[in-house]
C-alpha cells in the first residue's frame, strides 16, 4: 500500500503566507512613495533603506514598479544611476512655476547670486564676491552645500560653475556649451 504524502505545509498556512508577503509588499510600496514624496529630492538606495527597513533586493524590485506604476500619469519616479526621486511630469512644469511666486527656498539675494553664476560661468568666486558683496560667501557654500555649484581651485581663489544637480534639482536642460574662454579677471 502506498503512504500519502503530506505537503510540507498546509494550504491554509500557505494561504496566510501568501496574504502575510502581499500586505509586507504594499506596506513597504507605501513607505517608499512616502519617503519619495516627503524627500522632494534624489534619495539613494542606502537612504531608502535606512528610512523603510525594506530589503535591498525586495527595495530594488518595488522601486522598478513603482517607475512603471507611474510612467504615464502626473508623477514620475525619476532615477539617477542608484538614486530614485518622485517629482511631476514635465508637461505640468508650469505648474510649479506658477505656484512658486510664494517664499521660497532661496532668498532674493541667493537668487540674484545664483543668477549670476549662471549666467557667467565658469565665474571666479572673486569676481562674484565683487559683485554681489561679501554675503555671497555664505550664498556661495549653501550652493556647494546643496550640490548646485561646484568649484575648482585657481591660485588663491575658486572657480564656480553649476553642477548636474543644479540643472536636475530646476528641471532645466543644460544650455549647450559654448566656446567661452574662462573669466581671466584678477581678484
């Protein structure tokens, strides 16, 4: 006579595995978009998984769902090398344009100091410190702080120009590069 074989566990505990794994899996879905929405900025992988106690693997595969969930609606999830951001899609940029008259995240003073790195880099620091007054020094190193500027040292004074981030953190294209000489003006 032949023994039945009895499955290693029951389709009821297989049943409540299943329901267990699918709640974890919208539960930790749920903490990424948080985490993504709250951040308003690019989060690495490290990040993410310090602020969601998700597995790095499961993190991976839920954060590739997630760029698909949202690839045709208003939002996107954008990804820059092993960072991940929520941000809106670019036919809705007006938007935002239109809603940021009110405070902002730069002063007046930290625009106009941004402007002109901008507009004239590569720009030495000297030059803008001439210009825009000793303030800028503190403008200058939130700038850094941030990543939106970067600087290469020259003599006794840096050269700034803008980072990648600072065309992703505007949602600007990068203007094409011209064949400018670099500013030559002494400090």
């Amino acid at each position: 006579m032949e023994e039945t074989q009895r499955p290693a566990i029951s389709e009821s505990t297989a049943s409540q595995m299943e329901n267990e794994f699918e709640f974890n899996e919208t539960e930790s879905t749920e903490k990424i978009e948080a985490a993504l929405f709250v951040a308003g900025r690019f989060l690495t992988l490290q990040e993410l998984i310090m602020l969601t106690n998700v597995n790095p693997i499961m993190l991976k595969s839920l954060l590739y769902n997630l760029e698909k969930k949202y690839s045709h609606g208003t939002l996107r999830i954008i990804r820059r090398g092993e960072s991940y951001k929520m941000d809106i899609a670019e036919k809705y940029h007006y938007l935002i344009n239109k809603l940021a008259t009110g405070n902002t995240e730069f002063t007046k003073a930290e625009q106009e100091t941004l402007a002109i790195i901008a507009y004239k880099q590569p720009i030495k620091q000297s030059v803008v410190i001439k210009i825009r007054g000793n303030k800028s020094y503190d403008h200058i190193k939130k700038f850094r702080d941030l990543g939106l500027v970067q600087a290469k040292q020259e003599g006794h004074t840096l050269v700034l120009s803008l980072s990648e981030e600072f065309y992703e953190y505007f949602n600007v294209a990068p203007a094409e590069k011209k064949n400018q000489k670099p500013q030559t003006e002494v400090a």
